[in-house]
C-alpha cells in the first residue's frame, strides 16, 4: 500500500492508491471497466474475457505502473502506465494507456489523484513527454485532460492524442 491517503469530497474515508497485478482483482476491475463505459462502448472491448486479456497486457506494459484507488476494500478506480512507448512521431514517451473511474465516483477527485501519481511515476522513470488518448466524443474525458494540463496534439480516426510536456 502506497503511504498516502487523500479525502476527496463526499468519499467515506481516505482513498488509498496501491500498485497491483490486476489478476488478483481480476473480477473487479473487468466489472468496473465495462461499468465505466457504459455508453462509450466504441472506445473500449465489450466481452468481458478479452476485457480480462487487456488488464494482463496492460499488467505488463506498466512494470510497476498499474496503480489503483481504494476506497476502503472497494476498487473505485485504475491507471496503467507504460515508460517504454513509442509514440506516432517515434519517440519514447511515458504513455497512459488507461484511466477509469467508478461512476459512482467520478467528479469527486480520484481520476485527478490517479493522473497525478502516473504522471509522477512516469516522470521518475524519466519520461519527458507524457500521452495519452481519448475517444472524441468522451467530452468529459477531453475536458478533463485539458484541465490536468495535457494538450491536443492530433486526431486519428475516433481517437485524440493529448500530450504533457513534463
């Protein structure tokens, strides 16, 4: 467990962040996964074993970079993070590849905590440009990128590509 606790608003207790293998929560996560996007289907994989195969790819790109939210016992949040990727233009960049929130949970500071502690992460695994994705029709994820400091670099096909100069 990370030693850290944060109190985002009208959360029950502190949230913890803590570095997992996500096949010990295999379950949770693909449940939350298809919970968070519930309505934004064409951004993600729909069938929950190859939601399960994507966690492990995730698991492994990440080295030590999947990170998740705890609200007590309940998983209430995810981000995978992967140093090594190489990015459209061919550079190595600290990419996310993933970032989801409960639901019930989103607005209330937890997708902040989780982008801060990847980004940190990233960065002392000496990353310089951090990316990320999001499906452009997910305004609110846009949006809240934008805020976090990431910028839009690209569109492609149904994607945008944000980047963060650290």
């Amino acid at each position: 467990m990370r030693p850290w606790g944060f109190e985002p608003d009208n959360i029950s207790g502190p949230v913890k962040i803590q570095c997992i293998n996500p096949v010990d929560f295999e379950e949770e996560l693909t449940e939350l996964y298809e919970r968070a996007y519930k309505g934004l289907e064409e951004y993600a994989d729909t069938d929950p074993e190859t939601i399960k195969k994507y966690l492990k790819w995730l698991y492994r790109r990440a080295e030590g970079g999947f990170l998740v939210a705890f609200d007590g016992s309940r998983i209430v949040g995810f981000v995978s993070t992967d140093h090594k990727w190489v990015s459209p233009d061919g550079h190595i960049v600290g990419e996310i590849h993933e970032i989801v929130i409960d639901p019930d949970y989103q607005g209330h500071g937890i997708g902040k905590l989780l982008l801060e502690e990847a980004v940190k992460l990233l960065a002392q695994k000496g990353a310089k440009i951090v990316e990320l994705w999001a499906g452009e029709k997910n305004l609110r994820a846009r949006n809240f990128y934008k805020g976090q400091g990431f910028v839009e670099m690209e569109k492609k096909g149904r994607w945008v590509r944000f980047i963060k100069e650290l």
